[in-house]
C-alpha cells in the first residue's frame, strides 16, 4: 500500500523503522499509544515500520466502517493469523477466503450456535462454573484471569466435545494446555525480524514440532473414540463427524476435523477468560457499580442457581462485559484486504490485495463515536438508546462481516452465566496497589490481577455443588 503522506513516529530510523522504544512483549500496547498520540494531531491512520515491513492502522469511525464493506473488502490472513496455521490449519480462524473448507465447514458447523443448541450447553456450563466456585469456596483469594482461563478450557472441552481437562482437579496443566501455550507464543514471535529475540521469547523449533504433535494427538485421540461411539452426540464435534453439507452431502475430511476441533478450544476460551477478567478488574475498581450488577442478580435469580432463560435477563451483568470488551477487547483487531483498486478515506490508495489493520482499544475509544470520556468504564454506554445513536461499526469486539466470530452467542452466554454466579455469592476486595497490567499473547487479559475472596451474607447455605434450578 502506498503510505505516502500517512503519519508516523517521529524520528524514524533508517532501517530499522520504529524499532526502539517498541517492546515485543507489547505490541499491541505501543501501537495504542501510539495512535493516541498521532490521532489527537494527525488523524485516525497511522503506520509503524519495524525492520523494513511498514504496517498500516486504521482506527477512526468512518475509516472502519469503509474497512468493514464486505462489498469492498475481506478478511486478510496475515502477520501472526497466518503464523497460527501451523497450530490450527484452515480452521475457521485461519483458513484463508479462498479455501473451500471455510465455507463448507461454516455451514456444517451453524447448528451448534441456534438457542436450541445454546440450551444444550447450558447445565455443561453451570457444572463447570460449580467447579470454580468450589475451588473459589477453599481459599481467600484467586488470581482471576489464571481460573476464568480454567473456567473456559474446561467449558468448551466438555460442551464442545466432551472432553475433561481436569483443569480444576490438577496442579498442574493438562500437557495440552502446556503446549498450546508454548504453540501460540512460538505462532505470535514469528513476526519478530530479529532472530536472537525471536529465540528468546517463542522458544525453539524443535519444541514447537513436538508442543504440536503432543495437540494434534490428544484431539485426534478423541476423535476417534468418538467416532466408535453408535450415537456421535449433536455437540461440535458430534456435527463434524455426522453432519453433511446441506447442498453437496460431503462431510468434512478428518485432518480438517482436527483443524476445527483445535481452533474452537484455542479461540472458545481464550477470548472468554479474558473478558471476564476485565470485567470483575473493572467492577471492584467502582463499587458503586459492583453493587449495581450484584442487585442485578439478586433480583433476578435471588440464591438459586438460573435456569437457561434467566442468563439473558441479566442485562445489567451484560453491559458490564460490553463495556469491559469495550475498553479491552481480548481478540483485539483484525485485518482487512481490499478486493479491488479502492480509495480509502477519499485519499488513501489501497491495490487489490493491500490491506491494513484495524486496532479495535483505538477504535473503541474513538471520540467521534464513544463521546470525550470514551477512557471511562460506564456499562450503560450498551443502554439500548445509547447503543441506537451509535454508529453500527463503532463495536467489534467479535470481528466483523462473514468472518466474525461463529461462537459470539456461545461466548456470551457462559460469561453472563459465570460472572452472574460469582457476584451472586462473594464479595471481593482487589489489592489497592495493584494497577493494571495487560498480559498479551493471541489475546488479551489482566496480569497478576488478584482479588481477596468472602462468601456474601445473603449468599444462603447452599453449597457449590448443589442443584436448584429454578
């Protein structure tokens, strides 16, 4: 793409671009600062260079909402979306437009996201949340965003394919989770131009063969049990093995089941942990709004345990992970390609195939859509009259056109549920001298975030594990 005329940091320096100052571990950080401060004098668009790749961002209103024409633009796999192939193959996430599998895997796969299916899912999400609230229940204090990513491994292992990680049985994590981990940081430093660096921080080549191998293992494990089995269930994995496309009748091939099976474990919990954390960090920070949201719940669900239609009446609960999405997406940005020769913005010219990146915490807080205190945490930004003035592309929290994300209900539905019950039975104290530090990785979520646990008064004697449904 042609960045003539784009802004950029001062002080470039010839090649190596923007390099000093940037942090790997952060990038996504830098780039946030960076567009603050570009965008208060020189606009929405901006580009960074890091060792000869210039990248281009672009976080104003009307700029995003020309990005997210699906008429004039796609999804672009690149930089460390492409990187991830080696983990995940042409899964949903990563397979590239052009790929058959997408579309053909999409529409086998749609079933598993319709409410019905959602009321499926619903006890297996409450017997995980059971299990968080048992283990919060025996000691006085949780780090959040290390148990909420337990709480959404196992969520999605069981729902999805009902498989236990024993995430809150063990000490340890489950070898999976421990090679998924090393995987995705090996996938997200392969950008990195220095090599010495990229060594350091994502680890060696040989490990990552095997952190993928020991994957590619355990799912192709359960798989095939699964496809012993007379009935092989209507949860994900069930409709891979069993459903065939409603035109041309073919199923799909069994590497691309593996594909899938990986990237709905990566993506379904990840994201979900993430935002839960940041929402819990958000609401002990403003106890007047913590005692908002635990009214919310006591209103509605008093001390019993919600059946499936009492999650979405939980509004004030969901605009609170909203507004914590808002601030903090944890899937935070995406890249657009242009189909044709398109000018951007009136004066930005963009080749077919060029394509620019859209980093969602700037759009998130762009004034022309958020107002002046688009910095300031306020769940009731979602109020429906609210959400109506709004510009339609202001919130992407879960990607945009064909291509957003096929588990958004999923996701939101075990988010509700999970920071409905524990606002309905603690009280939490965060440590006053803890300030906010975002660990990055494929996501985003709190680090070292820590918050002092104590059942509440009205929480009633039914212990964790108990079963009322009302």
């Amino acid at each position: 793409m042609d960045t003539t005329g784009i802004p950029h940091r001062p002080g470039r320096l010839p090649g190596l671009g923007d390099l000093i100052g940037s942090n790997p571990r952060t990038p996504l950080q830098d780039t946030v600062r960076l567009g603050r401060r570009l965008g208060r004098r020189l606009g929405p668009i901006f580009t960074r260079r890091l060792i000869g790749l210039e990248l281009v961002f672009a976080s104003g209103i009307d700029l995003v909402t020309e990005l997210n024409d699906e008429k004039r633009f796609t999804k672009h796999v690149g930089l460390g979306v492409r990187n991830l192939r080696a983990v995940a193959g042409d899964g949903l996430f990563t397979a590239y437009g052009t790929e058959p599998n997408w579309r053909f895997a999409h529409d086998i796969l749609m079933p598993a996201f319709t409410g019905e299916a959602m009321r499926g899912y619903h006890p297996i999400m409450l017997d995980v949340a059971r299990e968080l609230i048992a283990a919060w229940d025996a000691k006085d204090s949780a780090d959040v965003s290390a148990d909420m990513t337990r709480l959404t491994l196992e969520t999605i292992g069981r729902a999805g394919f009902g498989y236990r990680f024993g995430s809150f049985e063990r000490a340890e994590p489950h070898p999976f989770v421990t090679s998924m981990t090393r995987a995705l940081r090996f996938a997200q430093m392969q950008g990195i131009k220095l090599p010495f660096v990229r060594r350091a921080l994502a680890g060696t080549a040989k490990q990552n063969r095997a952190d993928i191998a020991l994957m590619n293992g355990v799912v192709d494990e359960v798989i095939e049990a699964r496809r012993h089995e007379a009935d092989p269930g209507h949860d994900l994995l069930g409709l891979m093995l069993s459903r065939s496309h409603p035109e041309t009748g073919a199923k799909l091939d069994p590497v691309n089941v593996r594909n899938q099976a990986i990237t709905f474990v990566v993506a379904g919990h990840e994201t979900t942990s993430g935002a839960l954390s940041f929402a819990l960090y958000y609401l002990t920070r403003h106890p007047e709004l913590l005692a908002r949201a635990q009214s919310e719940v006591d209103t509605v669900w008093g001390d019993r345990e919600p059946a499936f239609a009492d999650v979405m009446k939980l509004r004030y609960v969901r605009r609170v992970l909203d507004e914590a999405m808002r601030l903090w997406p944890t899937a935070p940005g995406y890249a657009r390609e242009a189909r044709e020769d398109v000018l951007l913005g009136g004066r930005h010219q963009m080749r077919k195939g060029d394509w620019v990146l859209v980093p969602l915490p700037l759009l998130h807080r762009d004034p022309a859509a958020w107002g002046p205190d688009a910095e300031t945490f306020d769940p009731d930004r979602f109020e429906p009259a609210a959400v109506k003035k709004r510009p339609a592309q202001a919130y992407k929290p879960f990607g945009t056109g064909e291509r957003a994300c096929i588990g958004r209900q999923f996701a939101l539905h075990e988010a509700v549920l999970a920071l409905g019950l524990v606002l309905q039975r603690y009280e939490f104290t965060p440590d006053p001298g803890y300030r906010l530090k975002i660990a990055e990785s494929l996501t985003l979520k709190p680090e070292g975030f820590r918050l002092a646990l104590r059942r509440r008064a009205n929480a009633g004697s039914r212990p964790a594990g108990a079963v009322r449904v009302g």
